[in-house]
C-alpha cells in the first residue's frame, strides 16, 4: 500500500527553501512482504524515504547478490537519458540483497553538484532524480565506470526545487513550489496536444475504477498497466488517429516511449487535479493514497509502486514527451 506523509522543510545550514514553513510529499511504498532493509550505519533523521522490493528478471542475480541502490541526479534536468552522466547522491546509497525489501532514505539535500545547468555552466533552479541499482564491481561504495547499472524506477523522476520557480524556468511548463516531488514521465514539457472539444469528458468520468474498456462508457478505456500499475483500473479517454471526442475537463498524458501502450494510442486524457485530494473523491472505488496529484501534469496518477525492476540494461524514459 502506498502513502503519502507530509513533513516540514528544515533547511541545512547555509541553504534556503523558499517559505520554510511549507510542507512537502514525503513520497513512500512499502513492500507487501518483509521488513525493509534499512541502512546499518545511522545517519540521523532522513529527510524522505522511498520502500519497496525489487523485481529480478536476471537468473544470473542470486538471493545473495549484493546490490547498490542510490538516488542519481542529472546534470542536464530534463534532457539525457544516460545514467553513466548522472551524479550520485553519496548518501542515498544503500547495499542490500536482490531478495531483501529496501529503504532508500535521504538525509541530505542535493548539493550544488547535482542541481540542472545550462551549457554555460548557470544554474537552472532545479535537480531532476532517478533510482537506479548497479553492481558496485570494484568495491568502492559509490558508482565507478568500471560498475554496471541494472535497474531503474520506471516512470518516475524525482524533482527538487530549492525555491519556487515561475512556469518559464521550470522543465514541467507551471509552476513550481519549493519542495521534493515524484513526478510521472513522461512529462507534456511544451509538446502540441490535439486540445480537448468536450466540456462534459465525452461522458466518461475520468478516474474512477474499472476493470474492463466498457465500465467506462462508449468513448473510454480502462487502463491497467502502461509501464507502472493502475490499481484498480482507472477510465480515462485515449487520444488516438480515430478518437473523434476529446474531454476539455482533463489533463494530458503522453504515453511512456517504452510502455506498454497500444501502437495507435498518443496519449491519455486523465482526471485533473490540484492537490492529492482531488484524486481520492468519495465513491471513486480506491484507497486513500493509491492515486496522487501529478505536480507537473496537473492529472491524478498512481502513486508509483514499490516494484524496481533489476536485470540486464534498463531503458530510461525520457523526461519529456517526444524526448531522447
């Protein structure tokens, strides 16, 4: 079960986050068995925490294989999908086994070193974060060239705004309060979408739980898995060559370059919001925190499960609809 847990900001000396009083998305799973493998070395009190288990694909990783998991930051933001450019956040890492639960704990705020820049070298306002796991081959407690990646959260980016940016600075388009958020990929960044022509949705409520196409009218779809779950099936309308209605009360969402989507499908109109609450409205059939407000799509969205999936190269969505 997913939830979402709402902290205070406390800056570390010498950093500012705009209004420090504001509370951010303290964003968790937990895995459905075990005890998560928490960090052996006390570090003081984490700033957030992401839980969950890991999905081995490779025969070749044992119950007893060590793996590293560890928060990396990309210097390029919103462009690059080569982990081997990231920067690693040292003190996210953890070592644990590939059939042991994990938590991923943060106690530091990223530093200079992982905040986006512009070719120049100036700074954008922001860090764009991924989970990934490598093999640490050499030993050295940090990733090398000569260790190898082979996993990564699909679907989910992580984004630290140290201070609120208006919608031109930010890679989402809107703007961004400070805080720490999960965010779904990819994101609509400045991508042309056919707008929507139908103030009542096409009569499909958008969001609310399904098991197949039909439970959600004449021009819906139920989704149940793109490249993350959508638990409880969730209507929503899908933006193809031959979709003729398209709602206006939505928001978009481009589908996953390597999802698991139907070949003709653009993307899909979903259910907007503004807060997390908006996603959890009574007699919308889920639970409490299985579906969070996306903060750069303004449209519900599950809260990301607690599966990392670990095997062999693992392709990296990219940032932005249409991107590489």
């Amino acid at each position: 079960m997913a939830f979402l847990v709402n902290l205070p900001i406390v800056p570390s000396a010498g950093r500012r986050v705009a209004n420090s009083g504001l509370a951010f998305g303290l964003f968790a799973t937990l895995s459905a068995c075990g005890e998560p493998l928490v960090d052996q070395q006390f570090r003081g009190k984490s700033l957030w925490q992401f839980s969950g288990g890991l999905e081995i694909s490779d025969s070749k990783l044992t119950s007893s294989t060590e793996l590293r998991i560890a928060m990396f930051w990309n210097p390029k933001g919103d462009t690059g999908t080569d982990p081997t450019q990231y920067v690693e956040q040292l003190s996210s890492g953890l070592v644990g086994l590939a059939s042991t639960p994990f938590l991923l704990n943060m106690y530091e705020y990223p530093g200079a070193e992982h905040i986006a820049r512009t070719p120049s070298g100036l700074s954008r306002g922001f860090a764009v974060g991924r989970i990934l796991v490598y093999l640490d081959d050499d030993h050295n407690g940090r990733y090398s060239s000569s260790d190898s990646f082979i996993g990564v959260l699909p679907n989910r980016v992580f984004l630290y705004v140290p201070e609120e940016l208006p919608a031109w600075a930010t890679p989402t388009g809107g703007v961004l309060p400070a805080g720490i958020y999960p965010i779904a990929l990819p994101q609509r960044c400045d991508a042309q979408v056919t707008p929507g022509n139908d103030p009542a949705n096409c009569g499909v409520k958008l969001g609310t739980s399904c098991k197949i196409d039909s439970g959600c009218g004449t021009n819906g779809v139920c989704l149940r898995e793109t490249d993350v779950p959508w638990p409880t099936g969730y209507c929503a309308v899908a933006d193809s060559a031959s979709t003729v209605c398209r709602p206006s009360q939505s928001s978009y969402y481009g589908v996953p370059k390597y999802g698991l989507s139907p070949s003709d499908v653009k993307g899909y109109y979903l259910q907007s919001c503004q807060a997390d609450l908006d996603c959890a409205k009574s007699g919308a059939g889920r639970n409490a925190g299985l579906y969070v407000c996306d903060k750069g799509l303004h449209a519900c969205v599950p809260n990301a499960g607690g599966k990392l999936p670990v095997g062999g190269m693992q392709l990296i969505e990219p940032f932005c609809m249409g991107g590489s």
